[in-house]
C-alpha cells in the first residue's frame, strides 16, 4: 500500500527552503552545490505538486509569493527536525549506550558470567540486550551488533566467527548414578531423555533407532529450558558445550559420555560494516573475541 510520502517531492523542498533564503535561482544552485538548470526544474516539480506558484521571476529577480511564504516555515520547521534527528542519531550511535541483540540462552549461559570483566575495563559503555532469534534489520531498530548462532551467512553485513560449537552428553550426577554413562551407539531406549529440534538426540542414535525412543522424550523449544530440566533430574540432554560448561563447573550436571559432537552451527559476530569505526563497537568487540579465544574447548573430539 502506497503511503503519503510516496509522491511528496522531499528533495524539492529542500530546493525551495535555499531559493527562498537567497531569493536567487543561481545563489540557491551554488549552495547546494547543483547547476541552476536543476534547481529550476526541482521548483517545478514542487509548483506543480502543489498546484500553486511559489515563486515570481521578473528577469533577475525573483520573489517569494504568498503561497510561498505561507508553505516556508514550515518547511524550515521540518527540516529542521530532520536535521535534528540525524544529528541525534549520530550521537545516539557514537556515545549513547551500546545496544547487542543476542539469543537468550547464550546471554544467560555464556555472556553474563562474564560481564564484570567488560565492565571493568569500560565502565563508560551502557550495555543493553535485546533477545531474539531472528536476524537484526540494523536499518530499523537501534542494534549495533548482532551475536547470532548459525552457519555464518548474513548478507551484506560485516561476519566474523566467534565461537565454534560442539554437542556433549549431560546429566544430574543422581540420574547418572542411576543408569549409567549414555555412550555413543547405547541403547537410547533405556533412559530418560530430553529433547529439542536442535539438539536433538538423533545425532547421538544408532540408525534407525531414533522411532525407539522419540515417542516418550519430552521435547523442549529452549536450550536453557533443556539444561534446567536437566538439573532438576528430569532426563539427559544432549547440551552445547559452550551453554553449559559453567553448570559443569559447578557440577550440578555432568559429563554423561566421552564423546564430543562438533555442530553445524557456531555463533558469529554481526554488525554494518559502517558500525566497525564505532568507537563502542570496536571496544565490545576487542573484549567479547577475547572472551571467546579464553574460553576452554571441550577436551576430546570426535567426527559426527
């Protein structure tokens, strides 16, 4: 659907506001830095939308008509709102706070654990966190960077890989006393299972086996959602490794085989390319890299 602006002639406008300030075709042509023949021409158009002379042109002269004085200020208001809200933005993207759109699991699990370091050392930076899973329009919200996980391919945008990702066996160490360690090619049929379409327990099944136990395996949208369960003893879960390592740690849930899954997808560091002369950009970047280079890679390895 055609909205009002479509046919409203906004470079005619700025046109006039120049004519009317130097009351001069060729003085207007030299400040905005165009020929007097496109001036003359961007005029028209404006009269003719308008419907009404703006302008009177009595051989050098030219004078502004009612019409036009009427329509002047407020071109001048509006133009200078626009002039404000570009100058705003600029400031907005160069001092004001620092605005990531992340997934949520990985903002919980992996980034704020860390967050006291970046802090730290640049305490003048106002993070904030905008969680979703859908690629960022940088055009339409105020987002400078995007972490993103997936197979790298954001058009246009400036990508780098941030983190690799790998899938590892998990459970409470109660449910693992229980039934034992889940190694690669078990009987999956045999224990309680958590499941999601991501990580799902396909990747660690025999074939053919998956119809064996699909059935009675509760299903959970959110990687977070997996782990928690997983705490509470509700089953295994095949987890990422960069999601939960820090429960590891913790050991509130364990290594529930020897294997180590490499996965497809990884999480990538999105943003403009524009965005990279940012100074905030550049600082967040330089710390989440890092961040990324210290964090521990699981120990061993396997080929899917």
């Amino acid at each position: 659907m055609a909205s009002a602006y479509d046919r409203l002639p906004l470079g005619a406008l700025r046109v006039f506001e120049a004519v009317a300030s130097h009351l001069s075709f060729s003085a207007a042509a030299d400040a905005l830095n165009v020929t007097p023949a496109a001036v003359s021409q961007q005029i028209k158009t404006l009269e003719t939308y308008v419907q009404v002379p703006l302008f009177r042109r009595t051989g050098r002269r030219v004078e502004i008509t009612a019409e036009g004085l009427e329509l002047l200020p407020s071109v001048r208001a509006g133009l200078d709102r626009l002039e404000s809200a570009v100058q705003q933005l600029k400031r907005y993207r160069r001092a004001g706070p620092m605005q990531v759109s992340l997934i949520v699991s990985f903002l919980q699990m992996w980034l704020l654990p860390r967050l006291r370091s970046f802090r730290r050392k640049f305490p003048d930076i106002d993070l904030r966190f905008h969680t979703s899973r859908e690629m960022v329009d940088f055009s339409r919200t105020e987002n400078h960077v995007a972490i993103r996980f997936g197979r790298g391919h954001y058009a246009n945008l400036h990508v780098e890989k941030l983190l690799d990702e790998w899938l590892v066996p998990v459970a409470s160490p109660e449910l693992i006393k229980q039934y034992g360690m889940i190694e690669r090619g078990a009987d999956l049929s045999k224990y309680p299972l958590l499941n999601s379409d991501t990580e799902s327990w396909s990747l660690w099944s025999r074939p053919n086996e998956e119809a064996a136990w699909r059935s009675g395996a509760p299903n959970i949208d959110d990687s977070a959602g997996i782990l928690a369960a997983a705490e509470e003893g509700l089953g295994f879960a095949l987890a990422r490794w960069t999601l939960v390592s820090r429960l590891l740690q913790r050991g509130t849930l364990r290594l529930a085989g020897k294997d180590v899954l490499p996965f497809e997808s990884a999480y990538y560091f999105v943003c403009p390319k524009p965005f990279l002369a940012l100074t905030k950009v550049t600082s967040f970047r330089e710390w989440i890299f890092a961040a990324a280079r210290d964090f521990p890679r699981p120990a061993e390895r396997i080929k899917a």
